[in-house]
C-alpha cells in the first residue's frame, strides 16, 4: 500500500513541476483570460462554468475542454451546433464563432477555462491558435 | 488482507453517504406559499417533467422531455386520496413537452409532432402503445423545439412553433451579424398553428398560421370566459453581449420584458423586429433591426401585452383558474410558471416560481403577485445549473387543486387552499 502511495505522490509531485516549469505565464495569462470568459462566454456558459441544463453545456471536465486543443480552438474559431452529448446531456442552444477574438484572446480564455471550474490542463498557446486559424483560411 | 478488506468497507460507506446525499439534495424544498395554502408531494424524480394534465378522476399525466426507462409520458394515480401518487403507469416512446386532456381524449406532442390517445368509459386510455398522428413533420432544429400545446375544445388544437433563433440575424447569437429582411423564420416557425383535432397527419399546409411574432411561447391556454387564446412568450436574449455599445449587463438583465398576450387569430407580436422595453412601457425597435433602444418605427403597430414580468424570467406555463375552491380572488385568473433565467447573468438570477395574475372578463384585474416561490431551494442555488426545482407546468384538477411540475427535479407538486 505504502509503495503506492509513494509512487503515487511521486507523480503527482513531477506533473506539478512540469506543469509550473513550462507553464511561467499561466497566472497572467489566466487573468487576461477571465476578463475574455466575462465578456464572450459567461453569459451562456454562466459564472461557475456549469452552464444552462439542455441549453448551453457546461465547461466542467468535459472531453471538449480537457481534450484535444486543436479541437478546442476550433470550438471557438468556427462555433458548435450539433446534436453531440455533453457530460450525459444535449444542448440545444448554437454556440457562435467567435474569430473576431485575437489569437491571444483565444489562447487566454481557453487556457482560463481549462484551469477554472474545477479543470485543470495545460495552457493553450497563441502559435497553437495562430496554426488553426491559418488551416482554416487555407480550406 | 484485513487491511485491505477495511479500506473497501471504507469505500462502500463513501459510496454509501455520497448516494444518500444525492438523494437528500434532490429530496424537494419547501415551498413558500400565501397563508391557508399547502403544498403535497404528489410524486418527485420523474425525469424531465415538463408539462401536465389532470383528468376528470384525477389521474396525473407528466410529458417527460426525455424518455425515462424507454417512456415519455408517466400516469400518477392516487388510489388512497391522500394527495400522493401511490401507481404509476409509463407509456409513449417519444420525448417532448406538450400534453393536454380535452373531450375524453389525451394530447400529447414530441418535438415534431402532436398525437392523441383515447380513453375509455373508464378513464384508462385505449390505445397507449398505437396513439393516432394528428400533426407531423414541425420544424425542429433543437433551440425553442419543444411544442406546447391547448384546445379550444371546439375542434382545434392550438401548437406552439418557437423559433430556432434568438433574433433572426443571419448567424444566430453572433454580434454583429444583421438581422435578416423579411425573417424567412416566421413562415415555418415564430408562431401558433392551428390544426383539426380529429384529422391525421396533418401538416403545415392543413393547418393555419393563427398568431405570429412570437419568438417561443411555452406557456398557453385557452381561456373558457374570454373565449380566446391567450400565451406567454420568452423574450430575447443578450441585448449586452450582441450589442455593447447600446446596453450594459445591468439593462439587459432588465430588457427585454418577457410577455403575457391575448393571441386572437391574425395578430402580429413583433418578434424579430420588435421587443418590449418593461421601463419605457413601449415596444421598441430590434437593434438588429436598426434600433437602438429608443428608436419605436412600427413597433407601435404590434400587439402589446397584457402584463409585462421581469426579463429572463422563463414563463413555462399557463394556467386559467377556473375553479371555486380557491375563493373569488382566484377565481378566472391567470397563474404562470416560470422557469427561471439564465440570460440575467453576470446579474442575480430571478424566476424560479409561480406568479398569479387577478383577472375580470379575460383582462388582468390588479397587479401581479408571487404565488409559490423558493423552488430553487434558498438564495444560493438561484442560479439554473444549481436550482433544485425549476417550475414548468401547470394544471387544474377536477377538486379545484393545482398542480406544479418540475424538470429539474422532477417532482409533482398538488397544491390545496385549507384555509378559510
């Protein structure tokens, strides 16, 4: 048991170091972040997060937030409205895209979201943005 | 082993507690109601209990919006007369919003279509597993899908077809997109058809296009002394958020009113073009349509409500009261659930109850009042993702009671005036 345990924290313990080692900005970054989340996502997706029951999903550990970024980003540059379940649940409200918001706008809100309501994932960076919204203008 | 054996009967009481405290938390609150008024549990964690119908014995019919156990329709029964349901009977495979009881028929509607069942001398329904199709093939495009539904008990069913869109702007909820000339929306949707309640499969082009202008209405009924219909629509999101140069979080929490109409056939309410501003007492431009929160155009020309409520608000329901047993102040009018708001956000939410409205000769008699309130469980879960109960539907029984429905926690409210 013990062994686990220590195994355990031992883990733990680097993923934190890694995380706060490639991770200098993420304080401000988040800042910025919760302003853009104020302004762009809130009203829908509600102070704590939770969302709206059937009509806008919340951002609480779904696969959406947590999951792949490239995905993510996309979420915000071309907006969402399909039929998909979400933590056990359908939305029926669109979510708009939004690619007025800067490639540092996006990659602050998204890294706000995924390090708020209880998330906790790697940050989004402005070149991981800037590579989808340039695949996008090429399609 | 042993130790082993000890932190799995740790487990099991974790798992234990953390399952009656998901039971605790959804066990229904106390609701506030006027003195002389109780509140009896009739039946609680349904599923999505939107709206409900009572019939002349007092058999409970629940459209469930998602089908529970392969069900969308669940029959209380209260065998005893206690006021608790102590039978249920589930039937219809489809999920929806809309049921009604009128001249020994049920009608019950999905997203797309209206159905109905009959029953018997006996007051069971006949057909539960083959209703009849009288409506097919609504637009459905998820937002504001559901169909609600009333008679007139003259041969027609009157359906709601809310638009799938906040404003009709060419995209949907997007600031800065303009706001489409004519609204191609209010020729399929955006209104209330009228349908035969005895023909089948009938569709847009059999029915008539009764009332437009509105954007959803989820709450309606037909008023037996007035002789007309009357709805309750949802007004407008995101005044803030589409147009913040206009409107502040603070005005758009209060803008624009959510409304209470008269819907005689041929009337236009406005909607997309139009809005109730509650402070201005007028309606006003869309500034999707060249508004700007003043700015009236034609607005002048649209029907204006009878009562305005707070904005967001979310009225679900409609229910003219037309029994005896609650005294002549409720005698005729009007009683409205709503839902409670998303849309006040970053503002406190507020709704998340039943409102009275006194009525004379079809037309409010006096101001409005709170009638049942605290569905959300106390100040700190007024909030839509935190409310233990959001009211939805609402129903007269034969003994004059009403009855609240929930489809948040799924619960059945009976509601009986003990007072004197």
């Amino acid at each position: 048991m013990n062994k686990f345990l220590l195994i355990g924290s031992i883990t733990v313990a680097s993923v934190l170091m890694s995380f706060t080692i490639t991770q200098p900005n993420l304080p401000a970054s988040m800042q910025r972040g919760k302003k853009v989340y104020d302004t762009y996502c809130l009203t829908c997706h509600q102070m704590d997060g939770a969302g709206v029951p059937r009509m806008n999903p919340p951002l609480i550990k779904t696969t959406y937030v947590l999951g792949d970024k490239k995905k993510l980003i996309n979420i915000i540059l071309k907006g969402f409205n399909e039929s998909v379940e979400i933590n056990g649940d359908y939305f029926d409200n669109p979510m708009p895209a939004q690619p007025q918001l800067t490639d540092v706008q996006i990659a602050d809100v998204l890294t706000y979201v995924r390090n708020s309501f209880g998330n906790r994932a790697s940050m989004v960076t402005v070149v991981e943005v800037k590579t989808e919204r340039t695949k996008l203008k090429k399609k | 082993m042993q130790r082993i054996f000890s932190v799995f009967i740790l487990m099991c009481c974790y798992v234990l507690t953390a399952c009656a405290q998901t039971v605790n938390t959804s066990n229904p609150v106390s609701l506030k109601l006027p003195a002389g008024f109780t509140a009896t549990v009739v039946a609680d964690k349904l599923g999505r209990a939107r709206h409900i119908a009572v019939n002349s014995n007092g058999d409970v019919y629940v459209k469930l919006e998602r089908l529970k156990d392969g069900k969308g329709i669940i029959r209380l029964r209260d065998t005893n007369g206690d006021g608790v349901a102590d039978e249920q009977f589930a039937f219809g495979n489809y999920g929806g919003t809309g049921i009604a009881i009128s001249n020994g028929y049920l009608y019950a509607s999905s997203d797309n279509d209206v159905f109905r069942y009959k029953f018997n001398a006996k007051n069971e329904i006949e057909n539960a597993d083959a209703p009849e199709r009288i409506v097919k093939d609504l637009l459905n495009k998820r937002q504001h899908a559901s169909k609600s539904i009333t008679l007139d008990g003259k041969g027609f069913i009157y359906v709601n077809i809310g638009a799938p869109s906040n404003a009709c702007q060419e995209q949907d909820r997007t600031a800065g997109s303009p706001g489409q000339m004519p609204c191609p929306i209010l020729a399929t949707a955006g209104g209330i058809w009228q349908f035969k309640i005895d023909k089948l499969d009938q569709t847009y082009g059999d029915g008539v296009r009764y009332a437009t202008g509105l954007r959803n209405v989820v709450g309606l009924d037909w008023n037996t002394t007035a002789n007309e219909l009357y709805v309750t629509q949802h007004g407008r999101d995101q005044l803030n958020t589409l147009h913040p140069a206009l409107f502040n979080d603070a005005q758009n929490a209060e803008l624009p009113a959510e409304e209470f109409f008269i819907a005689k056939k041929g009337m236009d309410f406005g909607w997309p073009y139009c809005y109730y501003d509650g402070i201005q007492k007028k309606k006003v431009q869309s500034p999707e349509y060249g508004g700007d929160g003043k700015k009236e155009g034609d607005c002048g020309t649209k029907e204006q409500p009878l009562v305005a409520f707070p904005a967001h608000w979310g009225p679900n329901a409609l229910l003219f009261y037309n029994g005896d047993k609650f005294g002549t102040k409720y005698k005729n009018g009007a009683f409205i659930a709503f839902h409670g708001s998303w849309n006040r956000a970053p503002l406190k939410q507020g709704g998340f109850n039943v409102v009275f409205v006194p009525m004379k000769d079809g037309k409010p008699n006096g101001d409005y009042e709170i009638f049942a309130d605290d569905f959300a469980g106390g100040e700190e879960n007024l909030t839509p993702s935190k409310a233990k109960h959001r009211p939805c539907g609402l129903a007269m029984g034969a003994d004059g009671s009403i009855y609240i429905s929930d489809d948040q926690g799924g619960t059945v409210w009976k509601i009986v005036y003990t007072g004197k």
